[in-house]
C-alpha cells in the first residue's frame, strides 16, 4: 500500500563509520582536540572564538 520502509546504503554507511574510526585514530584526532581547547585556554581566546563560532553558524559573518 505504499507504506513500506525502504532501506539502502547500509554498507555505505558503516564503510563510512569504519574510514572515519581509522583516519581519526590515525591522526589522533581526541588529543588535537584537547590540545585545541587547552590553547583557548590558556589565551583566554575562548569567547572569542564562541562568538565567532555562533556568528559562523548563524551566517552573520
């Protein structure tokens, strides 16, 4: 009746997941991370960056 759940690309998906497990263990991507937010920080960049980070999402640039 048209009213079935179609479904696809499922192993597309979980290659996807699977790519970007490997690259980010890879690249270590946690420690940049921290390492990103100890270095606002210790700048006291922090609400700048919030401010330019809700300014970039909000397309008020």
């Amino acid at each position: 009746m048209g009213r079935e759940l179609i479904s696809g690309g499922t192993m597309r998906i979980i290659a996807s997941f699977a790519i970007g497990f490997l690259l980010g263990e890879w690249i270590n991507l946690e420690k940049r991370i921290t390492q990103f937010g100890e270095w606002l920080k210790v700048d006291n960049m922090l609400p700048t960056f919030v401010i330019a980070a809700i300014c970039a999402f909000a397309g008020l640039n």
